[in-house]
C-alpha cells in the first residue's frame, strides 16, 4: 500500500513539469508533482525557441509569463571575427511564433510553479525521488525522502520524468548510454551588465565562434543582468588553470567583440563548469513511464533546444498518457518515440555538423541565400517537425551538401 495514489506522478517542475501538469490537470487527471530543488533555484537553459511558445499557449502558462516582461528574443546572432549571421525568427520558412524569450530560469520557473500551485496542482518541493518499483501491469509505487528525512511512497498509474539534469528515472533504471555527439564542456556565470549597450546592440543574443569548436555566448535579461559562457572541448576548458572565476575571466580575453564589455565586470556567482554534458538514453519510454526533455537526452546549447524539446515532449507525453486513461490505445513507439527522435535527430545532425564546420560555412558565406536562410531559421527556431522545410527533410545531406557547394564555389574563385 502507498501512502497516496494518483494517476500520474511527474518527476521535476521545471518548464517540461510544469506544461505536462497544466495539460493533466485540465483534462481532469488526479496528478502530483516532485521537486527535489528548492525553487527559486539556478538552472541553465535561458535561451528559449519561438517552438515552446505553442505549448505554453496550448497549456494555459502563456499569460503568466507574459506578465512578467521578460526579454524578448527575435533572433540570434553568429558573428565570427568581422564576420556576422544575424536570424530574424520573422523571415523562417515556417509559420510560427516569431519570438520568444531569453529568460533567468530561477524567475521562469517560479512562476510556472506558483501559476500551477495557484490553480491547485499539488506540488512538492524539496522531496527527492530515491527507488521507484514497477508492477507487471505499469502502476508504480515511487519512494520519496523529504528534506528532513521523512520517507514517503505514492502509487501511480503512470510516471513522466521530467527531473532534467537530475535524469531521476534513467539513473534508477539504468537506462543511460553514452551521447554520440562530441565531448563537450562548459563554463559559464551571470554578470551585471554595467556596461551594456542601449538598444538591439545590448539586448540582442549573441553567439561569437571562437574556432570550430569553441564559442561564447551572451544571453542579456530584461532585469540588466547577462548570462556569459564558453562551450569547448572538455581538453579546451580544463586547459584553463586556477578556480573557475579566474578560468572565466580569462577566457572571456578570446573574445574580441565583448572583451571590453565584460572586462572586469563581477560575476553574480561562481561560474560553473559542466564537464561531457550531451546526455542519452536506450529507451523513451516503458511500461508506466515516459521521460521528458533533458531527462531524456541533452544535445548541446549552441541552438537553445532544451526547454524546447522538453515541453514538446512533456506536451505530447500528458497527451497520450491522458488517451490511455480514456481507455483509447496508444502506440508509444510511434506517437511519442518515433516523433522525439526525428526532432531530436534533426537538432543532432544540425549540432553534429556545427563542430565540423560545414554549418558555419553556410551561416558566414556571402552572398546570403535568402531561402537557404529562411529554412535554416525555421530549424533554429524549433519547427523541426516541419518536413515541408527541405532543411527538415533532407537535414542528413542538405547541410553537407551546401557546404560542399560553397567550398567548390570557393575553389573556383581562387
């Protein structure tokens, strides 16, 4: 017997959690949520993609972020030495939101929990999910410790594992596997931007390519704080020596473009380093289960597909897990396994071929394609379902390919 029971347990509130809840909740599911963070808390994924906003407006949460005024993102851009990609989320080849936010995940994610507590959803903070037990027929008795140690277990009919970085099912079940994608690692922390630019200049998110494999990003908050990072190899970050407050400060030396705005500036925190941090896992789902977002698999940050993938797929988990309860037959293998992949393979192959160049040539070569760009944008957008998008279609060739072209181009004209 358990201590309480519900139709479905989600594991984490953060973005994915908290769509997942809102759409269970309306369509009248009994559901409980657990945290094991205490909130407001710090998360990376600031960067959002015009793609989440769908899901936000689907579930109800749309409003309640609005309210909040945070920045609003029309684009990105790549510069590379003097040379610039700006993407204007206007001018995609798909139709869509055109923009989104870039947010300090500590306030985003509070008020997505506060939003939910208020329409009642039972949430819970600070509880850490430490064994989960599945019967043959996929209910679920789920042992949960609070803070002060108390334990606790809560039956479910179904579990959505949206715990992210915490990756709380995978661990349990053993369900890890090793990431495909290179061995890449971060650094990064939060400033007070005194020196930031008036207008589109100091507000707009910026990617500057160190080398292939290196970038730094800027992501500027509406509250006058910036978020700063490096992306390398594990080899390129660990090559940095003393705490990581003096690894970040001197790193921000290889940027040319924003050495002088950052130079000096104080960190709001330590920086933290991620070592290796493209996730995967043998399975999406099981009997009783279903992981979400980052709990799931983790690609890389350079195109801010995180939260995006992760109500995309919490959305569609909540929608299926509500048709079972229906009684109305689900196959998980095509409807959810089948569908995340092709988003997550596309994401992957656009990552894949960042860090051997070929879509950085493509992003810097002059003369633009017009189209060619529309269609990329599209993809960086989130709308990567879209298969009218050749882009999307033919993502595995279409990118090397066009690389090749402009590399022959190249050839020719020397």
């Amino acid at each position: 017997m358990s201590d309480e029971n519900v139709d479905v347990l989600v594991i984490g509130a953060g973005p994915s959690g908290c769509v997942a809840a809102s759409y269970l909740q309306k369509s009248g599911c009994v559901i409980k949520v657990v945290e094991k963070s205490k909130f407001p808390r710090f998360v990376i994924g600031e960067s959002l993609l015009p793609r989440c906003m769908d899901h936000f407006e689907e579930t109800g949460l749309l409003d309640c972020l609005k309210a909040q005024n945070f920045e609003v993102k029309e684009g990105a851009r790549f510069i590379k030495g003097k040379e610039v990609c700006d993407f204007d989320f206007s001018k995609k080849h798909t139709e869509g939101w055109n923009w989104t936010w870039q947010v300090p995940r500590a306030d985003f994610d509070i008020v997505l929990v506060n939003e939910l507590i208020e329409r009642g959803v039972d949430i819970t903070l600070e509880q850490e999910v430490i064994d989960v037990i599945f019967n043959d027929d996929g209910t679920s008795i789920t042992t949960i410790k609070t803070k002060e140690g108390q334990i606790n277990t809560i039956g479910a009919k179904y579990i959505i594992d949206s715990s992210g970085y915490g990756r709380v099912l995978p661990r349990l079940l053993n369900l890890e596997k090793p990431s495909e994608l290179l061995n890449q690692s971060s650094i990064f922390a939060h400033v007070k931007d005194v020196k930031r630019p008036e207008g589109w200049e100091g507000t707009r998110i910026t990617f500057d390519v160190i080398d292939t494999r290196t970038w730094f990003w800027v992501i500027p908050f509406s509250n006058g704080t910036t978020s700063i990072g490096f992306v390398g190899s594990t080899e390129f970050i660990e090559s940095f020596t003393g705490n990581s407050t003096k690894k970040l400060a001197d790193m921000l030396k290889l940027s040319d473009y924003y050495h002088d705005r950052f130079e000096g500036v104080d960190f709001l925190f330590h920086p933290v380093e991620i070592k290796n941090y493209s996730k995967s896992v043998t399975n999406l789902y099981g009997k009783g289960y279903v992981l979400t977002g980052n709990s799931a698999e983790f690609l890389d940050p350079v195109f801010s597909s995180g939260v995006t993938f992760a109500t995309e797929s919490a959305l569609l988990a909540a929608k299926l897990i509500t048709k079972e309860l229906q009684n109305i037959p689900v196959n998980w293998e095509v409807e959810y396994a089948d569908y995340i992949k092709k988003g997550v393979n596309v994401f992957a192959t656009y990552v894949k071929e960042w860090y051997t160049g070929n879509l950085q040539k493509i992003f810097f070569h002059k003369p633009e394609n017009p189209e060619i760009k529309k269609q990329i944008c599209a993809v960086l957008a989130g709308y990567v379902w879209d298969e009218t998008n050749p882009f999307v279609k033919n993502h595995h060739r279409l990118v090397k390919t066009v690389a090749h072209i402009i590399d022959m181009e190249k050839g020719k004209s020397e």
